[in-house]
C-alpha cells in the first residue's frame, strides 16, 4: 500500500497496529516485521510508538537498527524491527540479521527514502535482501510525481491512497510571512520573536549545520535560552537533547532537517522558516514539500499552530510565492515595523487552544484555506 496523509493525522498508529497484528508473539525472537525511517530520531520515535501501542502484549520486543545500538557481534532477535536504512544493510551483510521470516517492510517518510537522490539507493538494497513476497506499507505526508512513479515499481500493484493538492496543509496551522528589510536584519527579528516562541514551544529550522550552531550561540549570549541539534552532533548527544526538547525542558529548539521530518512533540505551537527550504545544488529551485513537512511539526491532532517563513530578498521572495502557489494557500503577512500588531497576530493563533473542524484564521490576519 502507498498511503498519504497530512502531517500529525496518525500515520504511524496506523502503520504500527497493521504490524503488531501481523506479527506471531510466540516467536518473540523472530524478526517478522523491518520499519525503515530516515533519522534515528524518527526510528526511536516510532519505536516508542510501537512500545505504547503493544504494552499489553506479552513478549512484545522492538529492536532499534540505529548506529551504535546493536553491538558488532550481537544479533537481531527481536519481532519488530525499526532502524535506519544503511544500519540495517550492514546487520543484514554482516549476518546479525536474519531477514527470512519477515512478512512486512514498512517505510516511513517514503518520499525522501525513495528520492534515488538520497536513501532511495539503500532503500532498494535493503529490499532486494528481503523476502520476494514481503508486503510493503509505503507512508508520507507528501508523494511528488516523480517519487510516487518510482512507489509504484518499489510496491508492484499497491493500493493508493492519495490526497487532492488543497489537502495537504493541515487546517489548524496559520501560515505567515516576515518580511525582513534584509539578511542582515533576520537575526533581530527572530531574537523580537522569541517571547513568542515560549507560548508553548517552538522549532527553528535553518540551512546549515554552521548558521544554526551560531544562531544558537549569539541568542544564548544575548540572554535567550536555546538548544540546537543537527547530524554533527553524537547519536547519544542528540538523544538527550531531543528528549529535552520533548520533556519541556528545552522549548526553543534550532535544527537543520534533520528534524523536519516525523518528528511529534506535542507542544510545539511555532515553527520558524529562518531560511526557506530550497533544493539542489546551490539552492536552485524551492522545495514545497520540505516546507510542508516542516510546518507539521506544529498544529498535529487538531491542535493550533503557527509558521513563520523568513524573506528578506528577491529570491526567498519568489520561492515563497511558488510554494504558495503549489499548495494553493494565502499568506498572511507580518510587519517587523508594527511590532504590536504583529505579537497580536500570532498570540490570537496560538493561544486558541484547539483547532476547529474548518479553522479560519480571525478576521484581519487573511486566510490560508
């Protein structure tokens, strides 16, 4: 099956219960189903999931195949699997998993596994050293032509579930825009925002690595309480400070994409487009659908929520326009000169706890239906 569906809607509860009843606990130590995702965040994540969901079901054993997580000579002995794609490759060369039983293959986030640009190559791999008759379960919050054609040869004659354009934004999310003077003047602004950001909590997403450890740096000495977490930092390290992000104990969190994609933490009212997510090299062309990913960190379950994109040029200007157009969405924009009326315009999202059926933002701050 290729399923779609927006963002914090329950796509693993799905997947998760569909595994959990194909799975024989009688043979606990049986690996019977593999969930690939494409972060080890994600895959603890659903980990978790599974845990939750399954905790009254004896002998219920999940294996994480994350870096670190399996020692060189241990083995896979564990009914359900959930591991990143080039982890499990190696267990499986390597002989510490043994693959001949297992009846699902689930991948999460199928969009960015299958982009041959990216995990696509390990995906097609790991598949090739699975069962021939395996079901495949393939879910994302988006699918773009070019990946769901290559889907449909991954997953031969799969059911599709798929949504209309005008559905892929979630309704309790308000998406705005700031209009920075200009690059120079972003930094500013997003220290102004950061009252705003401890409502609930809040996730900025920037273009590098670099510029989110330095963002970090400059709000901490400027008096701001910050966390940041991207690929640079140590599997275990980046553990904790998700786990810190997740408890409360950290509410502003800076990240790259490592953290665009999956990932649910309840309270996260805000999610800032410091810079808008772009494709290529050299950022030749806007990506709608990282842009979509990212602002369904916030408003999950029916909750409320806002995004923030930064422009501050010609460029990110034009990009913004284009994703608009691809999700056929209006804008509402943000003035850096009004501050009152701007804090006004987010504070009135934010602090409606709950989103309705057909959420429309108040009268005055334009709409995004």
């Amino acid at each position: 099956m290729i399923a779609q569906s927006q963002s914090g809607t329950g796509k693993t509860a799905a997947f998760v219960t569909t595994v959990l009843s194909r799975v024989d606990f009688n043979q606990p130590s049986t690996p019977q189903a593999l969930l690939l995702a494409p972060s080890r965040e994600l895959a603890r994540q659903i980990q978790g999931v599974i845990t939750t969901i399954g905790q009254f079901i004896p002998n219920l054993g999940v294996a994480a195949a994350i870096p670190g997580a399996i020692p060189r000579g241990g083995a896979v002995d564990k009914a359900v699997v959930v591991g990143t794609p080039g982890t499990v490759m190696d267990l499986i060369r390597r002989r510490q998993f043994d693959t001949s039983a297992l009846k699902v293959l689930v991948i999460d986030e199928a969009d960015n596994m299958l982009d041959q640009q990216g995990l696509g190559e390990q995906c097609a791999r790991v598949k090739t050293l699975l069962p021939k008759e395996i079901q495949i379960l393939l879910f994302s919050a988006t699918f773009p032509d070019k990946v769901l054609k290559y889907a449909t040869s991954f997953a031969p004659s799969a059911n599709i579930i798929k949504l209309k354009v005008q559905e892929l934004t979630v309704k309790g999310i308000s998406q705005m825009y700031m209009d920075c003077p200009g690059e120079a003047d972003k930094y500013e602004i997003l220290c102004k925002l950061y009252g705003l950001m401890n409502i609930g909590s809040s996730i900025i997403f920037v273009k590098t690595r670099e510029s989110a450890t330095r963002i970090q740096q400059s709000m901490v000495r400027d008096g701001h309480k910050v966390s940041v977490l991207h690929g640079a930092y140590e599997g275990s390290e980046r553990d904790a400070l998700l786990d810190d992000f997740r408890t409360g104990k950290s509410k502003v969190l800076i990240t790259t994409n490592v953290l665009a994609r999956g990932i649910d933490v309840s309270t996260v009212s805000m999610v800032i487009n410091y810079d808008i997510p772009m494709k290529g090299m050299g950022d030749a062309t806007h990506d709608t659908e990282t842009y979509l990913h990212r602002i369904g960190r916030t408003g999950r379950f029916g909750r409320v929520g806002v995004s923030i994109t930064f422009i501050s040029d010609k460029k990110s200007f034009v990009a913004l326009q284009a994703i608009a157009k691809d999700l056929l969405i209006d804008l509402v924009a943000l003035s850096p000169e009004d501050w009152d009326e701007t804090e006004k315009q987010v504070q009135r999202v934010i602090k409606s706890s709950r989103a309705q059926a057909s959420f429309v933002p108040s009268a005055g701050t334009g709409g995004h239906e």
